[in-house]
C-alpha cells in the first residue's frame, strides 16, 4: 500500500560545527540536507563526527530524531541507523559523498524506497544570549480538536503506522496538516459535536491518493477510520501530543 508505505518514512540530522577551515573538515561537520521523497523536498540536517575512520552522528527532522554511527573513507560516508517513532522502528541507510562544503548522496528507508538528497555544510550559529531569558509560554487549554495529536494507523495485516497531526479550529471548520517521516500534507475538515470528518491528498508514485477521516472524539482520544481510495478502511486511533 503505497499511501502508508509513504507514511512511514521521512528523515534528518543536526547539531554544530567544528572551528577548523572546510578544507581540513572533510565529511565531519553539520550539513544542512534536502531529501527528494515522494512528498516532496524534505529538509534534513545531519551530524557528523570523526574518530579515525569511525563516525559517530545524529540525524533529525520533524518527526524525530536518531543516532547514527558509521565509517568514512577519505570523503566517502557510509551511515547507519533505527528511528523510532511511537514505538517502531525503521533503519536507515545513508550513503554520501563530501566535497569541501558539499554533499550529496542517497537515503534508504527500510524496505520502503530509496531517495536522493543534496545539501550544504551549515554555518556556524552564535550562542543564544545568556542575559535574555525565554518567557514562558502562557498555558493553554487541553480541550476540543485543536492542537497536536499522534495518530496510529491499523491496517489488518500490515501493522500499524504512526502519523503526527496539528489541527485548528474556526467555528466548525477545521484546518492544519498531516505529517508523516515524508513530509508533510494539509488537511481539512469539520468538527461538530464530537464528530471529526477529514479529507487529504498524498502524492504516490502512481498519482494523489484521496484519504477521508471519520472519527469520534472521546476523553481526549480520537477513534475511527481512515478510507483510502481504492485501496480499504484502516482504524484511527489518536492521541494529544505535547
């Protein structure tokens, strides 16, 4: 099923860089990454540090973050790693080539497909302001539709696949996205009583897959199903995220 095949894949790294010109960094350093998926341009940032030949990184995006470790040789990177989300696991597989402030390569996600990214080495950031202390965020009501939720697909036979979406609400009208380890979708909708109707579009290979979403709102948890065009019904559960 290619729509959930594309929900459960995405990917990125981060962190900062080491004070040595670019010329004597060769792959070690914070690169700023553009991952070509079926949902589009995807930034990622990864890090990368070397012991000898042996590296040691991390690699976060929207949907998480991870641990990478790996071998370089001379500008060559060959990358490894688990991401966990809601408590699955997908490996990843990076191989990439460096050139002074450049990269490019490949990332395979699982059995799910292989994509192409390019990118740059990122720029040093300044040190946050020490003296100017973040206000705290003013509290907000854990109530009705809107906000963050993280949303579990159950396809019988295929297992589950995890979702994170950010909804708002005007009057009954809800609007906000959908995002998956691909990117990210918009959505749209209503909410009325506790009812919650939804429909999307996600690109696949083949075309744009139609997605409509019936659930019931209970307790701070969604339940229902999602219908997938042409392809079944998978159940909906969700939860508020922080």
């Amino acid at each position: 099923m290619t729509f959930l095949k594309s929900a459960f894949v995405a990917t990125a790294l981060l962190v900062g860089v080491a004070a040595a010109p670019a010329s004597a960094q060769g792959p070690a350093g914070t690169w700023d990454v553009v991952v070509e998926s079926p949902q589009g341009a995807q930034n990622v940032t990864l890090e990368v540090k070397l012991t000898g030949d042996k590296v040691d990184g991390s690699m976060t995006s929207a949907v998480g973050s991870m641990p990478l470790t790996g071998t370089a040789n001379a500008d060559a990177l060959e990358l490894t790693g688990n991401l966990e989300i809601q408590g699955m696991a997908l490996a990843i597989a990076i191989n990439a080539k460096t050139t002074a402030d450049d990269i490019d390569g490949s990332m395979k996600f699982g059995d799910f497909g292989e994509f192409p990214f390019k990118g740059k080495r990122s720029a040093a950031k300044a040190a946050p302001d020490a003296s100017a202390a973040a206000a705290p965020a003013p509290a907000t009501a854990m109530t009705g539709i809107a906000g963050k939720w993280n949303v579990t697909l159950t396809l019988q036979g295929m297992g589950e696949f995890p979702l994170t979406a950010n909804l708002a609400l005007n009057g009954e009208e809800v609007t906000g996205t959908l995002t998956s380890m691909l990117g990210e979708v918009p959505v749209k909708g209503t909410f009325v009583g506790s009812a919650l109707k939804m429909q999307f579009n996600t690109e696949t290979p083949q075309g744009p897959l139609t997605v409509d979403v019936n659930a019931e709102l209970k307790e701070q948890t969604l339940t229902g199903k999602a219908s997938i065009a042409g392809l079944g019904e998978a159940d909906l559960k969700a939860v508020r995220g922080q």
